[in-house]
C-alpha cells in the first residue's frame, strides 16, 4: 500500500480571484496575487487503496481519532479526486481509489476559508502517494482541479501570481521566495462561523454587479504596482493597493444580483482601528477575503503593536499570528 502525508499552507491575496469564467476549472477573468502563509496549513494523508473499495473522507482530531467528513465537505473532496485521475491519465473502471484522512491547523471555527490549503495538500498528496514527483506547475493545475483558483497559488511558497502569463488555463508561478520578504498577516477572527454565501456562488455572482467592469479594468495596472512593490518590498506602495482591492471585491459582492454581505460592524471596526494605526505611522493595512475576519498586513517590527491594538477591540475573538511562508511538504507519519 502506498500513501503521503502533506501539509499545505492558506494564503491570502493581494490582488483578489473574484469572478470566474467557468467555475468548474476556476477560470478566472484576471489573475490574482497573493502572499502563502506558513501557520495556518492543512495536513492530509492520502492512502491509494489495494483493496476493491471506493473513495473515502476522514476528518482526523487533534488526537488522532478519525469521523466521517461533513457530506458537503466530503462531496468536494470526491470531486477533487475525480478530477485529480482525469487530470493524471487515470480514468477508468481499474483508476486507484483513495483513502483521505485530513485536519487544519488553525481552530476549525475560526472562521477561515481551508479550500485553498485543503485541495493544494490533497493535490501533492494524491500525486506523491502514486509515486509521482510533478514539477509546481503540474501542481498548481491539479490544485486548480478542485474548482478553487486559491488552492492554484498555494502549492508555492512566497509571493504568486495565478495565472501567470494572462492566459486564464496557465498555473500559477513565483514571483518571490517567502525569505525575500517577511512580511507578517494577524488575522482578526469576529466570525467563527461558516461563510453565509460560497466563493464559488460570489465567482458566479460578481460580473452581475455594474462595479465588476471597472474592477476589471483597473486590475492590469494593480497587478504591475504589486509587482513591483513586492520587488522592491515596499509596504508603502503595497499597502494602500491591497486594502483597495478588497475593498473593491466586497463592493462587487454588495452590488451582485443577488447582493451578498461579507462584512459585519465588527469588520469595519477593525478597518477603522487600522486607519487609526496608520495616522499614528504604523504600516498596517487590511484585506478581507469572503467573510467578515480581517487579515492585517504589517512588517515584523510593528507585529506586536499591531496585535495589541486588535486585541484590545471586543468584538476580536482571537488573532492567529501567520507570516510569509515556504509552501507545501511533504511530513512524517500518517493521519490513517
Ligand atoms: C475572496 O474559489 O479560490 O479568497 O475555494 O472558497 O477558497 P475558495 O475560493 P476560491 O476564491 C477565492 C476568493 C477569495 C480571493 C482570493 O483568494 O483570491
């Protein structure tokens, strides 16, 4: 029997996936920036079976105990690994069938989207239990399978761009290691709860919103200052871009058809407080993802600062310290 056990890390976009042109292959209408995180990662033991049985999904504890995946849950992994055989030529009545244990490393109910770590740690995990080596690239395009563009970019360490050339069927690539700059993300958790509206029904809904166009039409040039900031590790430059952006995004969500709301008070609390530690000279800066928690985005001198100002706001239930990091990998031992 052979089988991997991967870790794969979250990440969180500087120039946001919003809007896709076919949600199935997550193809999206512009490409995407964003930093791998190295704390809040997935781990996911992929068994290939040797006996006559199909498919199966575990969610392991911390203890190692292991239950049923959540149906919903367990109908995206099936999926993911269906696609996973097409994409590897291993389609068929006689196609291996798997055996998948997984967990996250950050609290279940923080409130933080696991698809991207999720489906980058199933992806290497299938490719490496059937005893194949792919290249980031072959990576990025099996992640990309599971219809989370996200999960594209989180098979590479450091700063990525997805899709890398414009061509909206191409991986994703490296723009720079995570050494290069290591820039801090505390995410202020307001909302442990499971996100109202999905990504994939905000990928359908955004072109319905008549703020979609102009987004549109100003990514091209967003794309090329993040570049270039992240290039010259210029939080100044870098900042201002990255809390527009979101912004942007959670405009088009307010403005589909139907609208959708990610935000709560609470959110433009913490967007306030980090204004505030800006005209006091912090660089600090937010974004926000599909859902209410905020990520904020800040050099590691001012780490501490930052987080004792979220922590002091009452609607801020936890902050996960996470930071640039290096990508999957492959770990010892086995969740099945
Ligand atoms: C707002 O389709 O990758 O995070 O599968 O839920 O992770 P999930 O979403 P996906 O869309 C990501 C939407 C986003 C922006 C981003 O990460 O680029």
């Amino acid at each position: 029997m052979s089988r991997a056990t991967v870790s794969a890390p979250s990440n969180i976009a500087f120039v946001k996936y919003w809007g896709a042109r076919d949600r199935q292959r997550a193809l999206p209408y512009h490409p995407s920036i964003s930093m791998t995180l190295e704390t809040c990662r997935s781990l996911t033991t992929v068994e290939v079976r040797d006996d006559a049985g199909g498919d199966e999904v575990w969610l392991a504890a911390e203890g190692g105990e292991l239950a049923p995946a959540p149906a919903e849950f367990a109908r995206r992994v099936l999926g993911h690994l269906d696609a996973l055989r097409q994409e590897l030529g291993l389609a068929g009545a006689d196609a291996p069938r798997f055996r998948v244990a997984t967990r996250n490393s950050f609290p279940a109910a923080a409130g933080l989207a696991s698809s991207a770590s999720g489906f980058a740690a199933l992806a290497c995990a299938v490719a490496r239990a059937l005893g194949r080596s792919p290249d980031p690239a072959e990576l990025s395009l099996l992640a990309r399978a599971s219809g989370s563009g996200s999960a594209a970019r989180s098979v590479l360490g450091g700063f990525v761009e997805w899709p890398a050339d414009g061509d909206p069927a191409a991986p994703a690539t490296q723009l720079a290691p995570a050494a290069h700059w290591p820039l801090v993300d505390l995410i202020a958790i307001l909302d442990p709860g499971p996100k109202a509206v999905s990504s994939l029904e905000g990928h359908r809904r955004a072109p319905t919103s008549p703020h979609f166009a102009a987004r549109l039409a100003a990514v091209p040039e967003r794309l090329g200052e993040v570049r270039q900031a992240i290039r010259d590790r210029d939080l100044a430059a870098l900042g201002p871009i990255l809390e527009r952006d979101a912004i942007e995004l959670h405009a088009v969500a307010m403005t589909s058809e139907p609208p959708i709301f990610y935000w709560l008070p609470a959110t433009l609390q913490v967007l306030a407080a980090v204004r505030e530690l800006r005209r006091e000279g912090i660089a600090a800066f937010s974004t926000m993802d599909a859902g209410a928690n905020v990520h904020v985005i800040c050099e590691r001198g001012d780490e501490a600062t930052v987080a004792d100002r979220l922590a002091a706001l009452s609607p801020v239930r936890r902050i996960l310290h996470d930071r640039a990091g290096d990508g999957p990998r492959l770990e010892e031992g086995s969740l099945l």
